[in-house]
C-alpha cells in the first residue's frame, strides 16, 4: 500500500530541481510549492503546513528545526517519511503494519470488535486497554527492547491510538517470540496468543499444555482459528 501511494504522489506532483533553491536536506520550508498548491497559512498560529495533503510532499526541510514533530506527528496518523531517490524530495505515505506471527487484523477484532467496543477505552480487569488490548507490561517491555521508538510515549498514549497500537502490537509479539524460544516453545499462533493474553510467563510455565489455559485464552485461540 505504501508503495501505491508513494508511486501516486510521484506521479501528482512530478517534481522538477530544475531552478529550485529548496533544499530537501536543508533547515528551510519550500514556500514556492506551499503556495503553488493553494495552501495558505493558519490563521490561527500562522503556521503553514508540512505536507502537501494531495501527494504528501513534505515541504519542510530535512534539517527543519520542527521536522520531528512532523515525523512524530506523521507516526500517529499511521504514515512515515520517504525519500524519492531521484527528486531528493520527501514524502508521507501510509504504513501498513504487519506481523509475520499473528493476524492483527483478528487481534484487533477480538480485542475491541475493531476498535468499536466502547469499553475498549478503559482498561478492562486484566489491564488490557485499546484496539489491541495492550496491557502496561507489554509497553514496558517494547520500551525497554525500543527505547529510541517507544520511550517518549505514554501506556496510555500507545494503546488508545490505534496507529501506534498496531505498530506496537507487533513489536510486542516480537518480543513474546524469543519469550518463548528461551523455554523452547515454538511461535505458533496458540503459543503467541497465550502469551499475549494470558502472559508470557503463564505461557511458557504451561509449555504449551492448552489444558491449562484459563477459560479467556480458551475462547480467544478459538475466536482466532474460526470456531
């Protein structure tokens, strides 16, 4: 998805160096295109916009003394920042997270009905809170496994913005991957899921044993399969 859109807005915009005095990589704002598009100034805080919102041409330079609020604020909506190897221009395309060990699309469902469940937005009796059922310990351990990407968040902050829980989410699972590997337990969906629901340490002292899951980690690795 990514990819679509950053060949879209190459194609929108088709940006030409040629007699440009902006510097991507510079400290600088590209007014030239600001105003070329139509955008026009917050009347408000009189500050302009730093992108583009049709083909999400970043207009602020690389070394922009505001560009990490751009970036961080880019990560929240579920974009990221690209360069164009050929224009040296930066772009904000869309993310679509993924994980190679679990479907967080039927994490997602089952934690919150897709974000729908009202209750999701307050920490139900196990501590788990948001669209992917987050709990504290987890965003303790993917800060401390991710401090550079994590730690300037909140619990909270993380998992009711249901872009940075999914990104989240899937770090997390990471993490329970080698959780399991230390007791010898293989990442299979089952395991995984018990370990996210249950807790890592549940899981690997279970090895495995559904028998000893509690009745929610039950029903949740069966929600998950179909049944």
């Amino acid at each position: 998805m990514a990819n679509k859109s950053y060949n879209r807005a190459k194609e929108l915009y088709r940006y030409d160096n040629t007699g440009s005095t902006f510097d991507p990589e510079g400290s600088g704002y590209d007014m030239d295109t600001a105003i070329k598009y139509g955008l026009k100034a917050n009347p408000l805080t009189n500050h302009w916009s730093s992108r583009e919102p049709r083909t999400g041409v970043i207009l602020k330079g690389r070394s922009h003394p505001t560009i990490n609020k751009t970036i961080k604020g880019d990560r929240e909506a579920g974009y990221r920042m690209i360069k164009d190897p050929q224009s040296g221009r930066y772009f904000s395309v869309p993310i679509q997270i993924r994980s190679d060990l679990l479907d967080l699309d039927k994490v997602s469902q089952i934690e919150s009905s897709n974000g729908q469940d009202p209750a999701s937005l307050t920490p139900n009796s196990k501590g788990a809170l948001g669209q992917y059922g987050l709990k504290s310990i987890a965003v303790e351990d993917i800060q401390r496994v991710y401090p550079e990407k994590w730690g300037s968040y909140s619990w909270k902050e993380i998992a009711t913005n249901p872009n940075l829980a999914r990104d989240a989410a899937a770090d997390y699972l990471e993490i329970l991957k080698t959780y399991l590997a230390k007791s010898g337990m293989p990442p299979t969906p089952e395991n995984l899921i018990a370990a996210y629901n249950w807790g890592q340490k549940n899981a690997r002292q279970s090895r495995g044993n559904s028998k000893l899951y509690p009745e929610e980690t039950r029903n949740y690795i069966n929600k998950y399969n179909g049944k």
